[in-house]
C-alpha cells in the first residue's frame, strides 16, 4: 500500500480527501504499472521452451501445473499468445535452463 505522508499542509487540510483517495490512487497506480510491466514472452519464443521441454505435458510438470484441471489446453494456448510474465517469473530458474537448452540444441 502506498504510504501518505498525512501532517503535510496540502494533506493536514483535507484529511477525508486523503483517506478516499488514497485506495483509489493505489488501485490506479498498480493497473498501469501492471500494464506497463506485464507482458508475455512472444509466441515464437514460448513454442520453442515448450517444444524443448519435451512437450504441453512434460512443459506443465516442469512447472508444477500438471495437477490443475485444464492445463494441458493453457500450454496449448501459450504457444500461440506467449507465456503470461506471472508465469514466467514464478518459474524464472526452469524457465532460464529450458532457455539455455533450446539455444544449445540450435546451436548444434
């Protein structure tokens, strides 16, 4: 949560401005930094870790997905939109060696 330095003279004035806006600053400022910040790995680039990984299945194993109803139609889709930055982030260590692997393999 933002913090509101509230004995400053703009805000010491309006202190029931501070209190209602204050949440609706916070909740603007975080959708557009998340806006701004969360975007996905291109397609290409995620059909790549995915094939490398040895497939949907063995790509949602690797990342802990596989109990999860409906996963295998998510990788499936991430292969056409790219894998969604929360993703990527939670699984940024398996995701950096499928990177070196698929790179390595190309290489060869």
């Amino acid at each position: 949560m933002l913090a509101y330095n509230t004995e400053s003279t703009a805000f010491s004035e309006y202190p029931i401005v501070c209190r209602v806006n204050a949440p609706l600053l916070h909740t603007l400022l975080r959708t557009g930094i998340n806006m701004v910040f969360n975007t996905r790995m291109n397609s290409h680039e995620a059909r790549k870790l995915i094939e490398a990984s040895g497939g949907d299945i063995a790509f949602a194993r690797l990342l802990g997905l596989d109990e999860k109803p409906g996963t295998r139609q998510r990788i499936n889709n991430w292969k056409r939109r790219g894998i969604p930055a929360s993703v990527v982030l939670e699984h940024l260590a398996a995701i950096d060696a499928l990177r070196c692997a698929a790179e390595s393999r190309e290489a060869a």
